[in-house]
C-alpha cells in the first residue's frame, strides 16, 4: 500500500515508518524537517513537508498519490502554550490543509492522531474516573483545542465528503526517543534520566496519574485501526488505554532495574496544571468492542523492555528531539 506520514520525524513516526516498511509498504515519510538522525534506520524516502502551505501538501500527495495516511504532525501541549500561534497554524490549518487534500485527491484513508488533551475539567465538576469517549470536551490548552476541532473536522469530511477519518485518542506515549514538548514528558525522563544520570527531578507532583501507553502499543493501534472494517466503526474517533500509573509508582518501576535511582518531584505550575486538567484513566471500551483493541505493555513489562532499549539509545548519542 502506498503510505504518506506527516509529522515522521516525531516521536510516534520513529517507531512507526519502520514498522510499515518491515510490513511491505511504499512510504513516504514527511516532515518540515530533514530527516534526523535518530529516524535513519527506519527506511522510506523522506520528503520536505510544511503541513501549513496547503499548495505544498497538495503537491506533494498529487506526485505520491498515497492510499492512506497518518496525520501525525502537531506541536504538543507545553510547547503550544509557549507559542499558541504556532500550535494553531500547525495544528488546526494543517489538519484542514489534509483534510482538503485527501478529499481532493480521494485518498482513501485518514489516520487522525488525537490525545488525551481533548479532554479538561467540565464545569459541572471533575470528570469521570475512567472517563469514556463521549463527555462534553472542555480542553485547557491550545493544543487540546485543537485536537477537538480536528476531531470534529474528520466526522465532517467522513460525512460531507466520504473521506475515511478514523482517529485515537492517545494517552501519553512512552518510547526509546527523545520526546519534546509534552507535558507527559516527565514519565519518559524518568526512564532516560534513571539512566544516563541516576536521578531526575520531575515537573509533577508525585502523585500525577494519567493515562500512558507503551509505543508498541500505540504503533499497533493505528495499525489496526487503519486496517479495520469501516462497517465494524461505530465511532470516528476512539479512546484507548493501557495503564495509568502514579508518576511516583513509575519510580518504583524503574527502581527495580535501577535500583540506585532516586527520583524527586518539583512541580512546575503551567505543565502540573495541565496534567491535573486531563483524565486520570480512559474508559476505551468501544476501541474493544469495536475493533478488538488490547493493550500488551503494563508498566513493569514496558519498564523491562524500554531500560535496555534506552540505554541502546544514549550509547548512540540521541539528541534531543524538539518535535
Ligand atoms: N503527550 C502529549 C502531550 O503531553 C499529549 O497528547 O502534549
């Protein structure tokens, strides 16, 4: 299958672009930056994309002519506050400019990638714990803003237009990569600082809980989501889950292959307000129902298989990866 990414050179493409090749497919991966070099390895011929210059994506999916696609470029949640402009014009016109071209050209799948931030304290009080697809959506930040109206955007242009939208809403992804501009972040440096300092001081409380998911997992559900039967969809968009450990029960995780680590915590105001803002578990049950979403990773089996892999990872000399 002919396969376009945007937004590969993130930390979800990483792990994905290699995934799809090993499978057999075309890919073209995409991204306003050159290919780092942390994504070397994963195969596909990188192409120069900004998602904001409609012209550009119109060209470049008219040369490719790609069969589906994963819309993965965004700037994330602490970052968007810094530059709420910038997150917009990724996030909103970008997803617009996709969507535009995917009904254009008729390609004929579209894997939205939403998130947790979609989702905020509604007015009525706190929200449910797991909390479900359907409850009113009251983002916090700008990012989350809009990941709802792209959540929105890919009914609209499934129901006007006939495009195939389909989408998750991630928890916090956790990978052997350099993240950058999360406010889930800190669940990663514990495992990257655990290594390559014996301690990180994280920016949340220790009692921080939300929803986390390991990335083979994450790559694994867009696999399956994009390659479900559209009849088995009952939604456009789905929660899915896998774990929702206390920032300080990851330390404890962590401790039991780093057993020296020491961990403290040192909440800082903006990202702890927006990880207070989001759900403290997802209720995913339709992804189950749906199309048979399983998680595999729990917190010790990801702390098993990620310490090794993280450890790989800086004796390459990863950089910090600013997507
Ligand atoms: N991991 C993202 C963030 O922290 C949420 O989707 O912004």
């Amino acid at each position: 299958m002919r396969i376009l990414l945007t937004g590969a050179g993130g930390q979800i493409g990483h792990d994905l672009i290699g995934t799809l090749v090993a499978a057999g497919h075309e890919v073209t991966p995409t991204d306003l930056a050159p290919r780092p070099p942390s994504h070397a390895h994963a195969g596909g011929e990188w192409q120069r994309l900004d998602v904001t210059d409609a012209a550009a994506v119109t060209k470049l999916f008219t040369e490719v002519r790609p069969e589906l696609v994963f819309h993965l470029a965004a700037i994330l949640s602490a970052r968007g506050e810094a530059d709420p402009r910038l997150a917009y014009d990724v996030n909103q016109t970008g997803t617009w400019n996709v969507l535009e071209a995917c009904r254009a050209l008729h390609v004929g799948r579209l894997i939205f990638t939403s998130s947790i931030a979609v989702f905020g304290p509604p007015p009525s009080g706190p929200l449910p714990d797991p909390t479900p697809d359907d409850v009113p959506l009251h983002p916090t930040t700008m990012y989350g803003v809009t990941k709802v109206s792209g959540e929105l955007l890919c009914a609209y242009y499934r129901a006007r237009h006939g495009v195939d939208c389909r989408g998750v809403r991630f928890p916090g992804l956790i990978s052997a990569a350099m993240p950058g501009g999360g406010s889930s972040d800190y669940a990663l440096f514990m495992y990257v600082d655990g290594v390559r300092k014996g301690a990180y001081e994280a920016f949340a409380r220790a009692d921080t809980r939300i929803p986390l998911m390991y990335m083979p997992d994450g790559v694994r559900a867009l696999l399956e989501l994009a390659m479900a039967d559209r009849e088995r969809l009952t939604r456009t968009i789905y929660n899915i889950a896998a774990m929702s450990p206390r920032a300080d029960e990851i330390a404890t995780s962590v401790r039991r292959l780093l057993p020296d680590a020491q961990f403290t915590y040192k909440p800082e105001a903006v990202r702890q307000g927006i990880l207070d803002s989001w759900p403290k578990a997802l209720d995913d049950a339709a992804a189950r129902r749906d199309w048979g979403w399983a998680h595999a990773y729990d917190l010790d089996a990801m702390t098993d298989d990620l310490v090794p892999r993280v450890r790989r990872m800086l004796e390459l000399g990863a950089t910090l990866n600013t997507h």
